[in-house]
C-alpha cells in the first residue's frame, strides 16, 4: 500500500523543470526527507527529465509526462510515463573511465549518475509509452 502519493503531469518543455523541482520540495517536505535524499533525487529527476525532452521526441509537439511520486516502506518511489521514442536506460552500459577524455564517446555519464543515486530502476514499455520507476530509501530528516 502506497503511504503518500502525489500525481502530476508536466510539457516536454525546459521550462518545467522548475516546476518539477518545487513538486519534489512540496513532497520531500510532507515526507520530512532529508536535504541530501532531496538533492539527490532532483538531480536524477532533473537528467532523466531533460533527457526526455533533448532526446525523446521526433516531433515538436507538445507531450505529456505524467509523473508519481510515493512513499512505501521506507522508500520513495518516482514514476516516469512518457510517450517518446523506446529507450531502457536500465540496460545502458557503465561508461569507460579508464579511457582518456578525448576517447570518451558523448553521453552516458547522466545515465550512469542517476544509477548511482537511485537504489532500484525498472524500466518498461507499454504500448507507446516508456515507464521507469525509481526507489530511493529514504530516511527522515531535515
């Protein structure tokens, strides 16, 4: 059973972003989340957000995200519904950090932080729409 749960749905814009941020303070609080699970959770909720929007899309239409967030059992759990293009950030690669800077390939290293952040990630696809859930254990704080 899900113990606090909160539903939104945001554009596929940058300007959101804000939004989004003042959703997870207005949540974080009523949860008495900590300042550093806080922070760690806008920042994965921040990479995968842009990441929707830079990359998700074909088109330049306007899309909705559909957003949840709850608790359960120690847990804060975010859910990402997004009608873009399939992509399963579970099954990227970790990148290569023992090649040099200049060998690197562009891109991965978002991907690589939130995994970092984040305890479990689970990424399906239902129809046309890609959804990822994120837990987080939490504890409380301020």
């Amino acid at each position: 059973m899900l113990e606090n749960t909160v539903y939104f749905c945001l554009k596929n814009r940058l300007s959101e972003l804000d939004i989004l941020s003042r959703k997870l303070e207005a949540f974080g609080n009523s949860c008495r989340l900590s300042r550093k699970h806080l922070l760690e959770i806008n920042l994965a909720l921040e990479e995968i957000f842009t990441n929707i929007i830079s990359y998700g899309y074909v088109d330049n239409a306007d899309h909705w995200i559909k957003i949840m967030f709850s608790t359960q059992n120690g847990h804060i759990i975010i859910r990402i519904e997004d009608d873009g293009i399939p992509f399963n950030l579970v099954k990227t690669e970790k990148p290569d950090f023992e090649c040099g800077l200049e060998e690197r390939p562009i891109g991965g290293l978002g991907v690589y932080l939130i995994k970092q952040l984040m305890n479990d990630i689970v990424y399906e696809r239902d129809g046309n729409k890609n959804i990822l859930t994120m837990k987080k254990k939490f504890t409380v704080g301020r």
